[in-house]
C-alpha cells in the first residue's frame, strides 16, 4: 500500500505541475499514463470497469469521472485530477483540484474549502470513533467557508480493490460502521458553491452538478491507527502530523 499510495502522489504530482491553458485534456492524461507505466503500475479505474482513460479529470461542474478528450484547458477553469493505481495487487486512490491560469477568488474560496475539510477529516479520524465522524467534520467545514457537500458521493474503504467498504460520506450521518486500527479508507470531500445533486452525464461517466454549481475534490487514502493517519498519496496540498 505504500508503495503504490508513493505511485499515486508521483502521478498526482506530475500531472498537477503539467497544467496549462491550452493543453487538452487527453494531452494532461497522457502524463498522468506515462508517469504511471514507467512506476510499474496501471490504472484501475482501466481495468477495474474499462474507463476510456488512464486517470479522471473533471472539469467546473463536473465533480468526478471526467473522461479525457479533445477539451482545452481555459485561464479560470477548475479541473479536478483523480488518479487510482494498481501496483502489485494494491490499489490507492487521490485527487486535487488545480484552478488553471488566472483564477477568481470564488474558485480559490472553493478549492481551499475542500483541503481544509480533508484536514478537518483527518485530525478527526482515530480509531474506536465512528465512520461519521468524517463526515462530521467535512461537512462542518464547508458550512464554515459557506459552501456545501455533494451528498450523492462519498469515500470508500480500499486496498485490494478500487471500492471496498465502509462507504465514507461526507456529512454526518447514522452509522454503525467503525474505525479501527488498520483501516484502509478514500477519503474525499466533494464541494460545490451552491447546494448541488450529482448527476450522470450522457458519457455515462461524467459526475456533475446538476444546477452546473463549481465544484472541487479533494482526496487521499490513509491508514486509520492510533494518533495521525497515515497519509499513503501524501503530497505537497496537505500536512498531518502526529
């Protein structure tokens, strides 16, 4: 899980620093494939579920599953980029939201809201709490920077697989699903500006807003223990310590 949670960050990385207005978004998949073949990994969603990509990028609206093409990348838009990687039998799973060229203060609001809440998640998560308590602290989060959680997505358990329980949604909720030592979990705060339903796009994977409300996506995969968790697709946006 290490291994491939330091393939995803790599990934995730390169293609993050590649992000130019002009470029297509099938251009900035193509790094994000030749970064994971020369890791030694392939991609999951690929291979999991035949994807028509090596990574998802989503582009204002669209929340998750955006699928590469012939899209130019404008000054101003907000693109999500989510890369899931098998390596060796493990799969991990993360994704950042990158504001292209020039960028208005409501999309740096936004894309701000959501690394705040994936921290304000991860200082909450230890075991013997409740799954919901991630969901707790999202949501509260994002009622704080006044924006609000897509409640139609959540996060996963994962590990051997792309998605594995618990399921991990990002506002409180009635669970009797735990966190326990070793847990394996995605998690993602997904966040729009306005109040917002997921929607599928005739591509048949395209998630987006239904009201076509901006919407950002933050995501790592940790490992649940005693103090901090483990922060396997640990990059540069985000910082726990014990």
């Amino acid at each position: 899980m290490q291994q491939v949670g330091r393939t995803v960050a790599r990934v995730l990385q390169e293609m993050s620093a590649s992000v130019r207005v002009g470029m297509t978004t099938t251009e900035l998949d193509n790094v994000g494939a030749a970064a994971m073949k020369r890791a030694g990994a392939r991609s999951a969603p690929q291979f999991t579920y035949g994807f028509p990509g090596f990574t998802c990028i989503s582009v204002n609206d669209e929340i998750v599953h955006g699928v590469p093409g012939a899209r130019r990348l404008q000054s101003g838009d907000v693109v999500k980029i989510d890369v899931t990687a098998e390596q060796d039998g493990y799969v991990a799973d993360a994704a950042r939201t990158i504001v292209v060229g020039s960028a208005s203060s409501l999309a740096l609001r936004l894309r701000a809201s959501a690394v705040a809440a994936l921290r304000s998640a991860l200082a909450a998560a230890r075991p013997g709490e409740r799954v919901s308590v991630i969901g707790r602290a999202v949501q509260a989060q994002a009622a704080r920077d006044g924006f609000f959680v897509i409640r139609e997505l959540c996060g996963h358990g994962v590990g051997r697989a792309i998605h594995e329980p618990p399921q991990v949604p990002n506002y409180e909720h009635v669970s009797l699903d735990m966190l326990t030592d070793g847990l394996v979990i995605a998690i993602e705060p997904m966040l729009a500006v306005r109040p917002s339903r997921a929607v599928q796009r005739q591509d048949g994977w395209t998630i987006s807003t239904h009201n076509g409300s901006l919407a950002a996506h933050e995501e790592h995969t940790v490992v649940i223990r005693q103090g901090a968790p483990i922060v396997l697709t640990a990059a540069s946006s985000i910082s726990i310590h014990d």
